[in-house]
C-alpha cells in the first residue's frame, strides 16, 4: 500500500508540475512511478511530446502500446512519425 500511496501522490504532483510547466520535474516523477508500472510509459510520453522530444514520446508511447491496443495513442504515433 505505501508503494501505490506514494505513486498517487507523485501522479499528482506530477500533473501539477505540467500545469507549471516543470516538465523536467513531472518526468523524474513519472520515471520514478514507471520502475513499478510500465502503465506510466504513456504519461512519460505525454510528457514528452509537450517538451517537443519526439523520439523520446515515440519510445514512451510503443512501450505503451505493446501493452494496450489503444487506438488513440496508435494515432499519436502515427502524427509524431511525419
């Protein structure tokens, strides 16, 4: 339970940090969260993406999608592949 407590409280602050545009900080959240659940992968890539990293989001969002068939993220890949 501490484990899944602190990746609450890390998730939101790290979607505070993006509010303030601290991407830097909301990705060591994020990255700290993703070593116990890969589900993160998307929100790194999120994070990412708004950062202007391409190639960083695209890795972010694949590790996403061998997990999920999410049509929605296939299609952000596909947008950040032009």
């Amino acid at each position: 339970i501490a484990k899944e407590s602190s990746s609450n409280a890390r998730d939101r602050r790290a979607g505070i940090y993006i509010v303030m545009g601290r991407y830097n900080d909301a990705l060591a959240d994020y990255k700290t969260i993703y070593f116990f659940n890969y589900d993160y992968s998307y929100q790194i890539g999120q994070v990412f993406e708004a950062m202007n990293q391409k190639d960083s989001a695209l890795k972010y969002y694949n590790i996403y999608l061998e997990h999920y068939n999410d049509t929605a993220v296939q299609r952000k890949v596909e947008r950040l592949k032009k």
